[in-house]
C-alpha cells in the first residue's frame, strides 16, 4: 500500500475499520453461546449451566448491574470462594466494560479494606461465607449483593443489556492483586487485550484444544483459575468449579472428563499422586497437568506425568505477563529431569540485564524485561511504580535468569530477595535445586539470617518424606554442588504442612524468617 492510500483512521472508514477489530472476552463469549448453545459451560458439581443459559443469565446480571450505577470503567468488588456465579460476574462484567476487583478473602482485614477502597468500587458482590467479614470492615461502599436469593431476584427482575459497543480490548477487565513480602497488595490491571492474547499464546504453544475443559479449583481472585476459566469459555469447553482443591473430586475429573490444562500447584502435586494411586483412577484425557516445576522434586514430577499420562508444564510467567515469557517447554511424561531450563515464548521478547540497565552476556545472572501482547496494563493507582517497572518500556519483572548458549534461560530467584553473604550475592533457588535432588526431601525452602560476621547467611527449611534423611545427608550433597558461601549455615526440619504459601502455592520466605526470630523473654 502507498502513502496516499493509507488508512486514514481519523475518517469514518478508517474508524470502522478499527472498531471491526476489536473483539472483547464478552463478545468472542457470546459468539460462542450462539455457536454452541447447548454445550455445558458451567458445572459445579451440582448444576450444569450450558452456554445458552450461561449467555441469557449473564446479559440479565449486566442489566442489573447496570441499574445500580456500573459503567464502563466501573470496578465491581467481589469477595467470594469459588461459585459459578463468580464467573458470571466476570463475563457480565466485560459486556459492559467495567472490571472486576478480585478480592481476597485470606487477607487481614486491614489488607482487605485497603484493597476495597483503593479501586472505590461501584458495586459490591459477596458469598455467605464472607458477608460478615465484609460487614466488619463497615466501608463506604455501596452495600452489597448477596450471592444467593438475593443474587438471583436481581438477575430475574433485570432486563438484559446488550454487548457494550464502546468496550475497547485495552479497557481494563480485571484487577487481580499481586502478593508481596513486604508492604501492600499491587492492584494489576489485566484488560481483555490481555485475556485474549493470553489464551491464544496457551493453545498455540501447548496445543489444547477449542472443548478442553478445565477445573477451576485455585481461587478465582488469582490468574491460574480466572485465566484458564475464561480462555476455556471464550474456546467452547466446559469449566468445572471447585470450591478449593478436593483431591476426590479433582481424581473423579480426571477419570470422567477430557482436560487441557489440570493445575496442580507445589506441595500438593505428590498428595495429589498417593490420592490417584490409591484410587486406582484412569485419566480419560489431560494434556497438560502441573506449574512451578522448579518447586516441585523431581521425583514427584515423574511420577505425576505418568499417573496422568500427560507431561508437566515447565513454564514461568507472572499475574502481570501470563504464561510467558517461558511458556514453551514440557517435561515428558515419566521424566524426572536433570535440568529445569525454560524456552522463551515466542510471542513476546525479552531481555536480561544488569542493574543499570544493560544487557549481560549469556552466562551471566540478569533480571528478566518483557514486552509482547499478553502484558497486563501497569498497576492501578501506583504511577510511581508503573514509571519504575516500566522504564524504557519494558516490564521489569524482578525474576533473574541466566540464558545458556542453547538460547534456553534458568530461572536464579528474585532480584529482591538476595542473601548478601559476605559480599556474595546468593540465590535461594540455587541451593533449593540441591536439595531437592535428594529423594528423600518433600520440600524445601531456603531464607536468610542476619549474622555479626558475614552480613547475612543462608538457611534451609526442608521438609522429609523419609525419616532416614539427615542434616548431615543434606550438607554432604550441598558441598559437593555449591560454593562455600553458598552453603546453608543451619537445616531446619519442618513437616511439610507447615511451610507458608500464599494462594498460588509459593513459600513466603518472610513467614519462614520469623520462624529464626529469637524468641523474647515474657519476663
């Protein structure tokens, strides 16, 4: 195309030629319910919503929404366990351009209100479960629909309101707030651009298919159960709510139900193995199963692909990144790996640099910097920290890697959690790879301790399957694959119920920090 014939997208064609463009999670949603609308979409293990119903229900809550003052650009706070109304809420709330503040109902209370009222929310959804837990905080927000009874009467009195023609792809869906060692939850802004890509990026690199199902066990509030939910009803598969992770009825799923993606998180991943062994269950389809592959033993990893029959996904991504930057690598299945390096995606770029900004060569520890078409929109209402995470835009993810000379990357730790060892930068991941080599480690978590003479040392928690193993086992195979500056000066041995995780299954090392706080004297 020559200059003179050039889109002119100031002019009505050119405006129409960009609206045709952009498709929304609600709109591809609707089109799948006219496609399929008998297909089931929803099941909670005690109503089968199909797409048709799930279609109908969800226009008649955006209307009711609508009524009470939700607009585009609008947030809706919810505060649920995982319901299939949650995910109703969600798809209503992208017809009519307004984004869901995903609540977390493990925060203290002081954290809950300071995320409520960071996003001013127009509408309040809540389950019974927690609507005391919201009435104690005794907000200014509107006071709130109550899943349920009352739920349903504004659902039946409301009319249906149409698809939002003025939503944009790059208008916000969610907020999912991001877990932290230290300070406040990050509100990330996650706009249905994102969403969109994101499932695309997943089916492209890990070949599921349009009717893969998916179990949306981890809570709705995170990426995993939230992104995999919409993808899947955006494709036309069926997404099956659990309220939390049920062993029995994830085993049941896996027996009678044809999966894409089954997320098994650490520290569940060998529970979940000893419940499918002991049940004797057959998988009737999953292509892909597990996350975190770096926090899981490997052993464990071997044995799960098999039970399966699917291979484990070796992936990295980020609530702000999705699947990538590192979304193309599997673990085959019966596998137990020597090396747990990452490919990047190819549907995003990135670069490892140093703290000045500058690219390190292969071999060299550098803090990950994306940019591609799954990133999620800043933080909301932190300019601050957008201009610092986003500085010569790209996203510094705060994760370091190593590229290898094969173009593969290893993930190190994260650049704010070091342990400054007598002038030593050491990583917690390298010696937990150590540890995890030894069969007999269910888990394992390294943290820092302050000490007079270096400054600060490393401390393993480690977490036995076999009572044989000893501290004395642990150190002989740290000596023989680490420095000496990396050696952990102490081995704790904790049962492995007791290791701290936030909702996405990740250890909090400050939680473990506290566990090496002298004990002060009540006297």
């Amino acid at each position: 195309m020559s200059g003179a014939q050039e889109l002119d997208t100031r002019h009505d064609g050119g405006l129409l030629v960009a609206r045709a463009a952009k498709s929304t999670v609600a709109s591809l949603f609707s089109s799948r319910a006219r496609v399929h609308p008998d297909r089931p979409a929803l099941d909670d293990g005690v109503r089968v919503t199909t797409y048709g119903e799930l279609e109908q229900r969800v226009a008649r809550l955006a209307g009711a929404l609508a009524s009470r003052g939700v607009v585009r650009g609008a947030r809706v706070a919810v505060l649920s366990e995982n319901r299939s109304e949650y995910l109703e809420i969600d798809l209503a709330a992208a017809r009519l351009g307004a984004i869901v503040a995903c609540q977390n109902w493990r925060l203290s209370p002081s954290e809950l209100r300071y995320c409520l009222d960071l996003v001013e929310p127009a509408c309040v959804l809540v389950s019974p479960r927690h609507e005391a837990k919201l009435a104690a905080l005794d907000g200014a927000w509107p006071p709130p629909i109550v899943l349920g009874p009352e739920y349903e009467r504004a659902i039946a009195e409301a009319a249906a309101a149409p698809l939002g023609e003025d939503v944009d792809p790059e208008d916000a869906l969610f907020i999912l707030y991001t877990s932290g060692t230290t300070g406040l939850p990050k509100g990330a802004v996650i706009s249905h651009r994102a969403e969109i890509a994101r499932n695309l990026v997943m089916r492209a690199e890990l070949g599921l298919a349009g009717d893969d199902g998916t179990v949306a066990w981890p809570p709705l509030y995170h990426m995993g159960a939230t992104e995999w939910s919409l993808g899947t009803l955006m494709s036309g598969g069926t997404v099956y709510v659990a309220d939390g992770y049920d062993p029995a009825r994830l085993a049941d799923l896996v027996a009678t139900k044809k999966l894409g993606w089954l997320l098994l998180m650490p520290g569940m991943v060998g529970a979940f193995a000893a419940e499918l062994r002991a049940r004797g269950t057959k998988p009737r389809g999953v292509r892909i199963c597990g996350v975190m592959a770096d926090l899981v033993p490997r052993t464990e990893l071997a044995e799960i692909t098999r039970l399966l029959g699917a291979p484990y996904g070796n992936t990295f991504g980020a609530t702000e990144t999705g699947c990538p930057p590192c979304s193309s690598n599997l673990i085959p299945v019966g596998v137990e790996p020597d090396r747990l390096s990452k490919e990047q995606s190819p549907y995003c770029e990135i670069r490892l640099v140093d703290r000045a900004g500058c690219d390190v060569p292969d071999g060299t520890p550098g803090e990950l910097w994306m940019r591609g078409p799954t990133l999620f929109s800043g933080y909301f209402r932190a300019d601050e920290t957008n201009a610092r995470d986003f500085a010569g835009g790209w996203f510094h993810m705060g994760d370091v890697f190593v590229r290898n000379a094969d173009g593969s990357l290893d993930f190190v730790d994260r650049v704010k959690y070091l342990i400054k060892s007598g002038g030593e930068n050491v990583y917690p991941a390298e010696i937990e790879r150590v540890l995890f080599q030894e069969p007999r480690v269910a888990d394992a978590a390294v943290v820092r301790r302050p000490d007079a003479k270096w400054g600060e040392v490393p401390v393993a928690f480690v977490a036995r399957r076999d009572e044989s193993l000893t501290a004395d086992d642990l150190r002989a195979r740290c000596r023989a694959e680490l420095a000496g500056y990396k050696q952990p000066k102490d081995i704790v041995f904790i049962p492995l119920d007791a290791f701290p995780r936030s909702a996405s299954g990740k250890v909090q090392r400050h939680e473990l920090e506290k566990l090496l706080e002298p004990q002060k004297d009540p006297r």
